[in-house]
C-alpha cells in the first residue's frame, strides 16, 4: 500500500538547517504499532500521522512519535505537518487559521509574514527545580555561568523539559555537559531533556542561543536540532518570571550541531496568546509504502 509522504524541514526555510520532519498522510486505517514501526524507520526525532479530525472544530487530526513513543503535542511536528498539509492542497476552514488535533486536544496556528506559521502555545505546568539542586545541576552543566536570577523551571507542555538561563549565548554554545548526571537532574523535575539558554549581544544573530539537550525518555537522547515546545517552555516561562525581552524575539539553535534553526516569538497579550512560529522548507515528496 503506498501513500502520501513529506520530508519537510522546519524553523528554516534553507533545506538540511532546521529540524527535518516525516510526514504520514491518510493514516486513518494505521495502527498506533504500525505508527510506532514507521517512526523508527523513519529514525528521526518525530514522524506524524495525519489522519480525520473528530473534533468538528479541527481542521486535522495528528500523531506524534518520537523512535521511542507517542507525544501528546511537539512545536516542529505541529509547524511542519502543517506546512506539508498546507502544501498539499488543503484549504483552512478559515483563512490564515488553522486548528490542529492532538494529544493535548486543539491547538490554534495562525499565518505569518514571510511565508511563515505559528502556533499558540499550549497550556504549560511550571515546577521549579529545588534550589537544593542547584550545585548538581552546576556539575551536571561543568559550568558556572548559570545565571540563577531566573530560576530554572521544569515546563511542561506536553514535552517536559527542564529551562535554565546561562549568563550568555557564549556559554550556552560552550557547554559540555555530562549526560549522566544531566538525566538524573532532570528527572527529578518530570523532565526528559535540557532547554537552556543564553541572550546575545545586541547586534548578535538572534536575542537567545537555545540548546536542547534530551536525557533519555520519550523525547530520546542527544541534542535536538530546534525545538517548538522547549521554545514555547522558554516564551512563557520569560513571561512568568518578568523576563521577556520586549513583545517579540528571536532564537537561535542548532548551532553547535551544524544547523541554522530560528524561531520567532510573538506575545499577544490582548488575546492572552504567544506565537511560536518559523518557516519550512520540503526536502523529499512522494509516497510511503506501506507494510
């Protein structure tokens, strides 16, 4: 059986720079064994589903899999299943809107200037890691450029991961830290990786370096090319520490790993709304043969 299938890359519109993305359509008849066999064929850090809403409201309904699991909701698939969708002919039920189904229920993406997408991020638990913790985490990072002002947070979005600001975007691109005792650290927040973070210099590439570093767990091991959720983890967690930097920035990420990643955030405080948006760029199109 073959069906519809996209590579697209996202938070780029330069193909191999951002975040590639498989992307299954008319995946109503697939099993979630089925869905999980394809993503690890598949061998990226997300492969989605596209399949009929059940919610009258969707425009779409998706799957998210990582090579180890299912996800309730991740930033790059939901901007990069989009776009394939976009691409593929479909027209919104309203213009410049759409409405995605997922693990975390409706999730609101909107048009943006340059040809780019956006999604309103969802809902998010905060837990601050234990300041009894924070030498560890200092061992774990081998740095001592944490800038504890803003305390790190375990964010929840539906990808849990641990948020710690470095004083730069220099020593966030420095870190070497040591995987081992990075997991234990993160775990005891619920997360399952590290989204750390520094600010450039006024005239830098962006207003944030951003790192996400995975310790194992759903979201799998190594670091993340660029991440919508630990992006939008960072946009309200900036928020509820009064940290933001104006109504919208820029982030950077990849860097360290040969990509090019960037993200645009966008606070909307009249409709209590922040837009994690980037472009994407399709790299293969064609069609997926099915076992």
């Amino acid at each position: 059986m073959l069906t519809r299938f996209k590579q697209v890359d996202v938070f780029t519109s330069v193909p191999l720079k951002g975040n590639p993305l498989a992307v299954v359509f008319d995946a109503d008849d697939l099993t979630a064994a089925q869905m999980q066999s394809i993503a690890r064929w598949t061998n990226l850090s997300e492969t989605t589903f596209l399949l009929k809403p059940t919610d009258t409201s969707a425009d779409y309904r998706v799957r998210i899999f990582t090579t180890r699991g299912e996800l309730p909701f991740a930033g790059h698939p939901t901007l990069g299943t989009a776009h394939a969708l976009l691409e593929s002919g479909h027209k919104p039920k309203q213009p410049g809107r759409l409405i995605q189904q997922c693990g975390v229920g409706l999730v609101e993406l909107a048009a943006q200037p340059a040809g780019r997408w956006a999604f309103a991020a969802p809902p998010a638990k905060v837990t601050p890691l234990p300041a009894d913790q924070y030498p560890a985490l200092q061992a774990a990072l081998k740095t001592d450029a944490i800038d504890f002002t803003a305390s790190p947070c375990g964010v929840d979005n539906g990808a849990p991961w641990l948020v710690v600001r470095l004083q730069s975007a220099d020593a966030c691109l420095a870190l070497e830290p040591d995987a081992q005792a990075l997991a234990q650290i993160t775990h005891t927040v619920g997360a399952h990786g590290l989204a750390v973070y520094g600010p450039h210099a006024a005239n830098g590439p962006a207003t944030f370096e951003v790192r996400c570093l995975m310790a194992g767990g759903g979201l799998g091991i190594g670091e993340d090319p660029v991440t919508g959720s630990a992006n939008a983890a960072l946009a309200g967690l900036l928020t509820q520490q009064n940290r933001r930097p104006g109504d919208s920035y820029t982030a950077r990420q990849g860097t360290v790993i040969g990509r090019d990643g960037r993200v645009f955030v966008t606070y909307d405080d009249t409709a209590g709304k922040t837009w994690i948006g980037g472009a994407s760029v399709t790299v293969v199109d064609g069609t997926f043969r099915l076992p």
